[in-house]
C-alpha cells in the first residue's frame, strides 16, 4: 500500500527525497519558463544555489494574479505536444488561471489520490459516488481516477437532484460518498424531511472537499447519517483535490509533502513563522513536469501540528482553519474572487463603479453567489433598453465564468 512504502522512509531520507525534487522543479522551471528564470535571476537564487530545503525561503512568492497574466500557457515548463490534460479555474482578473498535466502528472495524481481514500477506508471491495458542484468537475475525474486505480467501484460525478442522489446510493449500494459539505447536510436535511432511514443506506463514510468543516459541522453529520466523515484539502490551481488528508485517526490533515512542499507564512511580513503558529499556506509542486509552482501563497490559513499522528506517517501535518489570508469566498467547494466579480459586473453593465453586495445562498443542495445589486440612473441610461434581459444574460455569462450559480437582485438600498 502507497501508505506504508511511505512509512518506511525515515526522515532523513524523506528530506532528501524533497531536496532532489525541489532542485529538478527548479532547473525545469529555470530553463523552460521565462517568468521563472526572470524571477530567480533577479532573487540572485540560481537552481544550484539551493542545496537545502530551509533555501526555499529565499525564493520569491507567486500568487493567482501571476496566473491570469501569463494566460494561457505562459507557466508551462513542457511543450503543448506533452500535455494530455488541461484545466482551467476562474482566476482572479479578466483571464481565467489554466493549469496542465503531462501523462507523467496524471499517474502521480492518481495515486495521490489513491493514497488519501486509502487513508480513510476505502479497499477495492467499496463503492464511491461523486456528487460535486460543476466548478469542480475537474476533482470529480480526479477521484473517479484515483478510486479505479486501487479496484474500487466507482458513480462518477454527475450532479444529481437530492431525491436522485438518494435513489443512486439506495440502489447501488454506495459505500463512500464524495461531495461538499454544502450538499451533505442539504442531503441530510432532505432525507429527514422525507423519512428515510439512514439504516436503508450502506453508506459508511463521506469524503468532504472544498472548504474546512468544523467539528460540530461533523459531528451533526456522523450522527444522523451513521456514517464517518473525512476531509481532504484541494487547490485547483496546483492542480487537484487531495493535497492533504485526515486518516483513521483524525489528528489533522497529513499533507503530501514528498510531491508538494508546504510553507506557513505570516501573510502580512511574508516571513515564515514557526511551527505550530497559524498563518498563510504556501505550496511548491515538488513532482508537476508541466505546471510547476514555486511558493504559491494560497490564501487558506493553516497551521502545522507538531505532535506524531498514531498511524505513523512520515508526511506532515496541519490544521486547515476557516480563516483567509485573502478576500476570497468560497462557495461549494470554489474559491471566488470579489475583484473579478466586480470587474465583470463592471465591463457588462457597463458602469463605472458597481455597487454591490455578495454573499453565500444555499439552494437545492448546493450554494449559489447572491448579487444584491444597487440600481441607480447608470442602470437606465439610454443604452441599456432592457434591463431584465440584461441582468439574466450577465447571471449566466458570470456563472460560466466563476463555476457556480448566480442570482442577481436588484435593490434600491446601499449594500
């Protein structure tokens, strides 16, 4: 199992394992990527010049905005002709973030992947159903790749209404359940409002992704569900779902640090801080061939737990807390940047300062961005001759955009 050859790796040999890694993503982002080589020439940091892992510290940071100016394929280390999957988040200007995989990427994802359903109870002899929200459709074929590669069963993702969901799990005998947490208590709620039995179900667990959970969040599911919940930590734009994962322990989220190296940073100074304190996460891709990041400052607040987990594994391990570093929402699961939303909201209504307020609406299993918008005399300027049509036409063509559902109000109140 993926788990245990990882167990016997000691610490030295794991340190060195990262250091090689993080010297060959260096070079490769070096020679291939112009952002990356200017960036390392103008720290004074060559590749060469890291020869421990506390040298990364030395390096400067990147953030989404980088992502969005170089689109669409100005991060890529490999050419087009090797990349086999390409995906695309919504980003946080007027590009969306694109991000690629070679064939290489794909198979180190799937056991990633592999190795955090591992973690919490899935063997080959279960059923794993994926209900995720579309902005996250790319997670759905993550998970459906990495359960098949361990032998497992698998429903893959195809948003459901509740009352099908339900069928789905009742007649296929589900086992494991991977979806937000915004759908699960919605579930919840829509069984109980229907009586029906939890005991009906063969469900055992749920995998939730997308956002922190807190513990009475689980507890209120295990309990009427009779089922044990998990968490895995996910980022579109390294790109994939299971960065990190909780094992049959719950002690944290063990981090997979022998293919991605995680940072914590006070988001204000930048300065690392020391473990156990609670600041900004930041990534570097240890193993990505075609879309290395280095010091990616993700916005999650987290914080690394110092004290040995029971199932003994080597990787790292951290708290992922509700907090940003950032102004980011998220909603089902995606991160939204208000910046962009109001760019768009500005470029189609065409206005020159939107007024606005926007909030999380739960709605039919899933979250929707509400956009309470103000109306004043630019809303009826003699260019906009139909103000319905042009609000409808502006819901969908954000939707599309930021990957979640959009309702757009009217209000003659300030936000």
């Amino acid at each position: 199992m993926v788990m245990h050859r990882m167990k016997n790796l000691t610490v030295e040999d794991k340190n060195q394992l990262k250091l090689e890694r993080l010297q060959c993503t260096l070079n490769r982002a070096y020679k291939n990527v112009p952002f990356h080589r200017n960036r390392l020439l103008e720290s004074s940091m060559l590749p060469e010049n890291v020869v421990s892992l506390s040298d990364i510290e030395k390096l400067p940071f990147m953030d989404r905005s980088h992502l969005g100016i170089h689109y669409p394929y100005g991060l890529f280390a490999v050419p087009l002709r090797d990349i086999v999957r390409i995906h695309t988040a919504s980003g946080t200007g007027t590009n969306p973030s694109i991000s690629g995989y070679t064939k290489t990427d794909l198979m180190i994802w799937q056991k990633l992947v592999a190795r955090s359903l591992e973690a919490s109870g899935v063997t080959s002899m279960d059923i794993l159903q994926i209900n995720l929200p579309p902005g996250l459709a790319n997670w759905g074929r993550d998970y459906k790749d990495g359960a098949e590669n361990m032998g497992a069963g698998v429903i893959p993702n195809s948003p459901l209404s509740l009352a099908k969901t339900l069928m789905v799990l009742r007649d296929y005998k589900t086992t494991t359940l991977v979806t937000t947490l915004a759908f699960a208590e919605q579930l919840m709620e829509y069984m109980f409002k229907n009586e029906r039995n939890p005991n009906e179900f063969n469900l055992k667990r749920i995998v939730l992704v997308g956002e922190p959970v807190d513990t009475e969040q689980i507890k209120n599911l295990e309990e009427h569900l009779h089922v044990d919940v998990w968490l895995n930590y996910g980022l579109s734009e390294i790109p994939g779902p299971a960065i990190a994962f909780e094992c049959l322990h719950h002690c944290g989220m063990h981090i997979n640090d022998d293919h991605i190296l995680p940072e914590i940073i006070d988001p204000v100074t930048r300065d690392v801080i020391p473990l156990g304190q609670t600041g900004e996460l930041v990534l570097t891709t240890l193993s990505a061939r075609a879309f290395p990041l280095i010091r990616f400052r993700t916005g999650d607040m987290a914080r690394f737990i110092t004290a040995p987990c029971e199932c003994g594994s080597p990787l790292i391990t951290m708290q992922w807390l509700p907090e940003r570093a950032d102004t980011m929402m998220i909603i089902s699961g995606i991160k939204i940047s208000r910046e962009q939303v109001k760019i768009y909201l500005k470029d189609a209504l065409r206005v020159n300062e939107p007024r606005c307020a926007l909030e999380k609406i739960r709605h039919g299993g899933t979250e929707i961005l509400g956009i309470a918008l103000v109306i004043d005399d630019s809303l009826f300027s003699d260019e906009i001759k139909n103000l319905e049509k042009l609000i409808n036409n502006t819901s969908e063509e954000l939707e599309e955009l930021i990957g979640v559902p959009v309702k757009i109000t009217l209000t003659e109140q300030n936000p």
